[in-house]
C-alpha cells in the first residue's frame, strides 16, 4: 500500500499563496490517480484537483480554478498543490489522497480513492 504525508500547510494572509505537498512512501505515486481534497470545520470534505495515473491532469474545482497548480515530482514521488491569492473561505484541513484502480473516474468522490494522508491545516486571515 501506498503511505501519503501531506507539509507546507500554515497561516497566512489573504492575497498570498501556499504550496502544499504530498510525498508518498511504499509505491510509485505515479502509478496512482492522486487527488487533493480539503475540509472546513462543519462542512463536508471537498475536492480541490486531480490527477490520472500516467499524469494526465482531470479537473480543478470551481472554488480554486485560476488560482491552482497542481503538479507531479516523480523523481521524488510526491505532488504538489500550489494555491495563489488565498481567501479565508480557503481555510481548511487539505488532504491528499490517491488509488491505483481510479482509471475512468468520477474523480471528485472522495469514496474513490483508498489511501489518504493525515491532512496539513490551511488558515488564510482577512
């Protein structure tokens, strides 16, 4: 099985920008469709982007299309998640998840995917 470690979550601004990190450790994350998800305190979790196995890119959601990157390191088996001119309605706990079956999607359902990371803590101020 494939273990996720998701770092670079902290406090900032609004306006400014975060890059959060995966790194996976017992598999080859690019034999995985890897996803990023957060949740805010009370609400339910919510996809942010996705990417298939092999790397072709699915989809960002609305709330952060424009303002996100998402991009594979293969030689250090980890993504990245890259969020620009943060909002306070960003704040959340994002998690990284992935599976090796998700070949033809949805994407967006968190019950797709099989391994998930701890979570790194976003908190954008006003």
């Amino acid at each position: 099985q494939v273990l996720l470690e998701e770092s670079g979550g902290g406090l900032v601004q609004a306006g400014g920008s975060l890059r959060l990190s995966c790194a996976a450790s017992g598999r080859t994350l690019s034999n995985y469709a890897v996803a990023w998800f957060r949740q805010a305190p009370g609400k339910e979790r919510e996809f942010i982007a996705s990417v298939r196995r092999g790397g072709e890119f699915t989809a960002f959601a609305d709330a952060v299309k424009g303002r996100c990157t998402f991009s594979r390191e293969n030689a250090g088996n980890r993504v990245y998640l890259q969020i620009k001119e943060l909002k306070p309605e960003d704040t959340a706990v994002y998690y990284c998840a992935a599976d090796a079956r998700l070949d033809s999607g949805p994407y967006d359902l968190p019950a797709n995917y099989d391994y998930w990371g701890q979570g790194t803590q976003v908190t954008v101020s006003s």
